[in-house]
C-alpha cells in the first residue's frame, strides 16, 4: 500500500458522523436508571413529605384570608408556620441535594464499574454520553418537580377550595421553571466534580461543599468583602449606596441568591424590586399593587439568564475535561 | 495473502517521558488471529486503545478496515469489536438490558436488534440467565457476556484485551474455543495476552512487546525458529549402543543438534517434526526404539530465551 508522506498532526475537527448519535438511548437508559433507583425513591419521599407537610402548614393559616387575596394559591409556596419554613425554603436546598445525587456519580461511576471504555467503544462520540447524562438529569429533575408541583396546586384547590386563576398558573409554571434552571446548576457542578474527581464520594463532598459554601458562607464573604474593595471614606451617601450596591452584585455571584430573587419576584406579584430600592424608584407606584407577571418576568430576567448562564458554563468546563480525559481507569 | 484489517505504521505512544508504545509496525491480515503479548506494562492495551481510535497517536499513522480511528471514529467503532480489560457491566441491570443498551447506542433497528442479541446470548450459553442481574454472574459469565455483546455488531475485526486472564484452567480452554469459532466465522482476531501459554494454541501469529517495542514477530514455529534456532525438540529412548545411535540421529537431514539426557534418553533439535525419520534411523542403527515424542516449543520458552540473548548481547 503506498504510504502517503504523513503529514504533521494538525487536528482534523471535521468529525465524521453526528456528534449526537446515540444521545437518546443515553437519555433514555440514564432515566431509567434515576426513576427505578433506590437514591430517587428516598428523594421523591423526602419531597413529597416536605411539600406536604409544609403546604398544609400554610393552609392552615390561609383559611382566614381565603377570598382577600388574589394570589392565594401562590402564597402556599412562600406561607411558612413556626417552626417550619415555607415549601420555597425547603426546596432551595432539596433541589440542590436532588440534583447533587443525580450527578455526583455520573462519569466516575461510569470508570469504577469499568463501563466506560466498553461504551465508548461504541459508535457514539463522548459528547452524546455527556449531555445524555445531563439531559437524563433535567428531565428526571423537572419529572419530580412537576410532580410536586402539580401535588401543591391539587391540595391548595382542596384545602382552600378556590380554583387557580391563570395568572397564578403562569406564574408557578414560571417559578417551576427557574426551579429546574437551578437543579441545572448543581446538576453540573455534580457532574463537574465526577469528571474531577475518579472517587464518587470525593466527588459528592466536594459538590456539598460547594453548595455549602454558596448557602452559608459566601453571604458573609460578601458582606466581609465589600467595605474592603469599596469603602465608606467620607460618609456620602453615594458612597455608602455604592458599598451596598457591590455587596449586592457580589451575593448575586452566588446561584442561591439568583434563585431566591427568581422566586420572590415570581411568587409574589407585589415585589417591584428585586435589588436596593431607592425612593425615587418607588415615586409613582402604588405599593401593594401587583405586577403583571410579564412585568415581574423582566425583573427577573437578568436572573434567568444568569442561571442558564451558569449551566452552560459549568457544563462546557465539564465537556472539555471529560474530552480529554483517558479512559483508563 | 489476504487484506490487510490492521496497519500501523510508526505508531508511537508517549506519556510525558515515558514511551508506552514505540515506532509499532503492525500488519494484521483478514481472518487471522493475532495475539499480542508480552508482559504487564509494555504497551498492549495502549496500542488497543490507539487502533479504537480511544487514544490519540502521539505520532505514526493507524488504519483499521481501511480506515483512520481519528478521523473516522464512527464507521470504526461500527465494525470493530472491543472487550476491555477486566470488562464491567451495569451490575444491577440483567444481561439482556445491558445488551439492548448497546444495540440502542450501535442504532441497531429494534427487531434486529432483539433477533441479534437472542441469536447471542444463545451461542454464548447465557440464553437461561439472560434476565438475571448480571451482579450473579460469574467472572466466565462476564467474558462470554463481553463477548455476545461485541457479536451484537456483526463485527469484522474483533479485539480483545486479555480475555483469559483470571479465568480457571477450564474457563480459559472454553475461552479460547470461542475464540477459535470467531476465527470459523471469517472474524479477524486481536488479542492481548501477558501469560503466552494460555494463547499460544490460538494465535496465527504473535507478536512479542517489550517496554513498548514488538520484538518478535511471526508463527511460534517461525519465532521458535528465530530465537531458539530449532522449532521442534525431538526425544527418544533407545536401548543399544550410544555412539551409533548418536551418529545415526545426527545423520537426520534436518537435524541440529544432538544431545544424550539420560542413559538411553536422546534429543534431536531440528527445524521440522523428524519422529518419523528418527524412529526410521534409530531402528537401522540396531537399537530398541522404546518410545518417542515430539515438543513443541512454547512462547516462555522463546521469550525467555530471547531476553537471555538480549541481555548476555548487550552486556558483553
Ligand atoms: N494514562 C496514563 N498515563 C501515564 N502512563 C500510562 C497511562 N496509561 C498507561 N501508562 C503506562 O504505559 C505503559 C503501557 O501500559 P499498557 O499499555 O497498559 O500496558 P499493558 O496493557 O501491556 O499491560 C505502562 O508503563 C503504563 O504505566
Ligand atoms: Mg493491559
């Protein structure tokens, strides 16, 4: 065979075939696994106690007001009774926990059961086993969550006995929808750390402590940070506004922060802002008056995108490593 | 001379400073079996990897059916068969779902696919514990499952990383049978192996690695011949007297070299199979053929010596 003078390795990128053959029976046999596995089952209960626990917990005090307020079905999220916290402070971190378990074990799993060199020997490209996972995630994730919602919405029309009107609807389907976005970061954090690292368990920790970090201690950091990058030297209030302005976009670095303003400005219509609030931002607005929920959207987009943002991030970092990595164990 | 499945040219494979496999030129033909070995670490699985298209070259060129790994991932990976290394399973899921997942991910169309994976777990006696967790299975049962799941592809070229490692005695033989029906199927055969007797029956041809580099290259009658310059030990016990019986031996056209062991124990070293010549001698000479036999050498036999040469050649 006449051998051609090999030319020096420049990286032919033209790859043959769909980088996404094979991404759906991922999909599917990484869903199949999340829905019958044991881990799922010990989530889906510690869910659905929460939810109802806490949902009942707010009936209870809605009964009163049942008729006054036109968003009484939202207000079952964000009710909370001594001495639990309402269904959205329970959910900012069981979704966390949910999606942490769905990933932390995604791609070293896949190395410790010596699995990976076998299906990689597949017709498929890594990219389809990567993003089925994540896909396989999501879909899992939203799954659970639309279940509760749904869970939330049915026990609200029975306990209070008012039908949901459609803003409120729209407004919980919106507010479902941020919730997934969120589950989407930790899900590529998780994912993230079990390229990282080739021990499942280093990989869970790692991802705890991450969202431990955010939850507790980067508000602080925060709050640490901010006199020191911007200080008060003078007293002027605009400096003061400044110092409390870069505290607030510092917080903002963190995915529970984003979430948590997502899910204010979302549940509840009367939030105008979602930041500082100024006077003269209030000139003109009859508080208490709800928004219309495009309204409380926009507020909140830049929050949104922030979310989404994150994700795609995580899991490009995620990608490039994972392409890399050999696939010996 | 058949097609070539496997062509490697200057294949070269560097971690850091450490050269796993070195300036490799492989030629693999249709219907062969092929066995690669040599002991842990000097380069088998890497070179494995390289031609799947799993790792990537450091330099030199692969093609496998034609085609390059790198470039053409997809179409090798269709028609090329792999089973890794101490091959894994999803432990929880039974054998037909860990089969189905692979015929899903090969895009087999569903009634093909079922037809394909029957016809598989039937010929590799898994057809009974199909819907078991592949969690009972024994290490054999994983092999032979390793080995249905490659047969899901239809494949051309089949590659197995040590296949008979950790198997019994027993295990191993029936392994190496599969292998020799994958050989009747027109199937060309790679294999790796560091224990060379377990594989020697099977292989067409060897070739020996060490740190990366293929020393030796050929049948093991053709490398026997190399290293240990004699394929075929011939022994005979003879009564009768030793000088004639010696020189009659020694007279065998092909023979070379003669040597006494015990009293009336000879061996002839020749470069074919001479019992029949021998006895044919031994007898004309006058003496009391009591038994004969031939040894084939095996791959210890010639690995060992070759490095006994290398060493004693680059020490002095
Ligand atoms: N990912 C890796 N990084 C660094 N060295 C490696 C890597 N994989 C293999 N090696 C080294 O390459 C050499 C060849 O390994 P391998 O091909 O696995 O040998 P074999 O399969 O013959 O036992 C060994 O010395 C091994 O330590
Ligand atoms: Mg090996």
């Amino acid at each position: 065979m006449a051998q051609q003078p090999e030319q020096p390795r420049e990286r032919v990128r033209g790859r043959e075939g769909s980088p996404w053959s094979g991404l759906w029976a991922v999909v599917a046999k990484e869903m199949a696994d999340h829905l019958t596995g044991m881990r799922m089952r010990i989530l889906e209960i510690l869910i659905v106690l929460t939810a109802v626990g806490t949902v009942y917990a707010a009936t209870q005090n809605l009964r009163e007001t049942v008729g006054q307020d036109p968003f009484i079905l939202l207000r079952l999220f964000t009710t909370s009774r001594e001495p639990l916290p309402a269904f959205v402070g329970f959910l900012g971190f069981l979704v966390p926990l949910i999606a942490i378990a769905l990933a932390f074990d995604s791609v070293n799993g896949e190395f410790s059961r010596r699995t990976m060199s076998r299906i990689l020997a597949q017709p498929i490209y890594r990219d389809a086993l990567l993003l089925g996972k994540f896909l396989a995630g999501i879909f899992t994730l939203a799954l659970v969550l639309a279940t509760i919602w749904l869970l939330i919405i049915g026990s609200g029309m029975i306990g209070l006995g008012v039908p949901p009107s459609g803003e409120e609807v729209a407004r919980s389907l919106w507010f479902l929808l941020a919730t997934i976005f969120y589950g989407g970061i930790w899900l590529s954090v998780a994912m993230l750390f079990s390229i990282i690292f080739r021990q499942p368990a280093t990989a869970a920790l790692a991802s705890i402590a991450t969202w431990l970090f955010f939850t507790v201690f980067w508000g602080i950091l925060a709050g640490v940070l901010a006199p020191i990058l911007q200080p008060v030297r003078y007293g002027f209030p605009e400096e003061i506004l400044a110092q409390a302005q870069l505290e607030l976009t510092l917080t903002r670095f963190s995915p529970n922060t984003l979430y948590t303003e997502v899910m204010l400005a979302l549940l509840q219509p009367t939030v105008r802002s979602v930041g500082l609030v100024l006077p003269i931002q209030l000139h003109g607005a009859v508080l208490g008056t709800p928004l219309p929920l495009s309204q409380s959207v926009l507020l909140v987009w830049p929050q949104l995108t922030g979310l989404i943002a994150a994700t795609i991030l995580l899991f490009a970092l995620g990608y490039v490593l994972f392409q890399r990595q050999e696939i010996r164990a | 001379m058949g097609e070539l499945v496997v062509e490697t040219h200057d294949l070269t494979k560097k971690y850091g400073d450490l050269v796993a496999v070195d300036k490799l030129n492989l030629s693999i033909r249709q219907g062969e079996v092929f066995g690669i070995l040599g002991p842990n670490g000097s380069g088998k699985t890497t070179t494995i990897l390289m031609l799947l298209g799993l790792t990537e070259p450091t330099s030199g060129s692969v093609r496998v059916l034609g085609l390059d790994p790198a470039r053409q991932p997809l179409s090798v990976k269709a028609r090329v068969g792999y089973m890794p290394d101490e091959v894994g399973f999803y432990d929880e899921l039974s054998a037909r779902v860990n089969l189905i997942y692979i015929a899903k991910l090969n895009s087999l169309p569903r009634a093909e696919a079922h037809r394909r994976i029957e016809e598989a777990l039937t010929r590799m006696g898994l057809h009974d514990v199909a819907d078991q967790p592949v969690r009972t299975f024994s290490r054999g049962m994983r092999r032979r499952l390793g080995v249905a799941e490659v047969l899901l592809k239809r494949p051309q070229l089949v590659i197995l990383d040590e296949p008979t490692q950790g198997l019994d005695p027993e295990g191993a033989r029936e392994f190496l049978n599969i292998i020799r029906s994958l050989k009747q199927d027109g199937i060309t055969v790679l294999l790796s192996s560091h224990l060379l007797h377990q594989v020697q029956a099977v292989c067409d041809r060897v070739g020996l690695f060490h740190r990366g580099r293929m020393v030796l290259e050929g049948s093991v009658p053709e490398l026997a011949q190399k290293v240990l310059a004699g394929a075929y030990h011939v022994w005979l016990q003879v009564e009768g007297p030793e000088e004639t019986i010696r020189e009659a031996l020694r007279q065998l056209p092909g023979a070379q070299d003669v040597t006494r062991e015990d009293h009336n124990r000879y061996r002839v070293v020749a470069s074919e199979d001479l019992r029949a010549e021998a006895a044919r001698a031994v007898v004309q000479a006058g003496g009391h053929l009591l038994s004969l036999g031939v040894e084939t050498p095996s791959l210890d036999d010639i690995y060992a010596r070759y490095f006994e040469e290398v060493h004693h050649g680059t020490a002095t």
